[in-house]
C-alpha cells in the first residue's frame, strides 16, 4: 500500500505542474495537491499530538483472525487507535484528515502543495 501511495503522490507531485505551468492548461485555475501519505506518516511517527494516551499506530481496534472469523475488539476506545481493522482508519483518524482537509482548502495546510 504505501508504495502505492508514494507512486500516486510522485505522478501528482510532477504531473499538476507539468499540466499547469508547461501545458498551459486550465487557465485561472488553482490547485491543492494534499499529502495525505505524509500527514499518516505523522500521525504513524508522532500519534501523542493526534491520538488519545495510551497510543496504538501499529494494532487495530478490530481484528479478526484470517479466516474472517474470532474478531474481537480493544478494551480501549477508538481515540487510542491509527487504524479501525486492517485497512481503514479509526474514526479519530478520519477527524484528523478532515481537519487537514479544511485547512488545505484555507491555503493554510502543511500538508498541501499549492499550484495557481
């Protein structure tokens, strides 16, 4: 998955200002290519500023042997949690994206490359 994602980011990051600036296309157009790799990336490396004390990036909340069977979830809350079960994020991290999110569309994100 993340070499997906790095694969996505690299054609966005050359590709929007290739399009923009050397194409000359979308004239009075203005794009935000947000990273959302990197802001999971942050949260993976830093999950004290995003996630309630005691902090879990590595585990899911809800899991499931690979059968799809004997699923159980934590004895903590979703707020301590990166990730919901193997693949989608926990609710605190979807808070997270969205907050970013508003700010990329602000101008004022960290996260986000801007293009006019």
């Amino acid at each position: 998955m993340k070499e997906y994602t790095s694969l996505v980011n690299s054609l966005f990051e050359y590709r929007t200002p290739y399009e923009l600036l050397v194409a000359k296309r979308y004239p009075g157009a203005s794009f935000a290519v947000f990273d959302v790799h990197g802001l999971m990336t942050d949260i993976y490396s830093n999950p004290t500023r995003y996630l309630t004390f005691p902090t879990n990036v590595t585990a899911p909340y809800y899991l499931c042997d690979p059968t799809g069977a004997n699923c159980k979830t934590s004895s903590l809350s979703l707020d301590h949690f990166m990730w919901y079960d193997e693949l989608h994020p926990s609710q605190q991290t979807d808070k997270v994206i969205a907050t970013e999110f508003a700010n990329v569309v602000k101008g004022s994100s960290k996260y986000a490359t801007y293009w006019q």
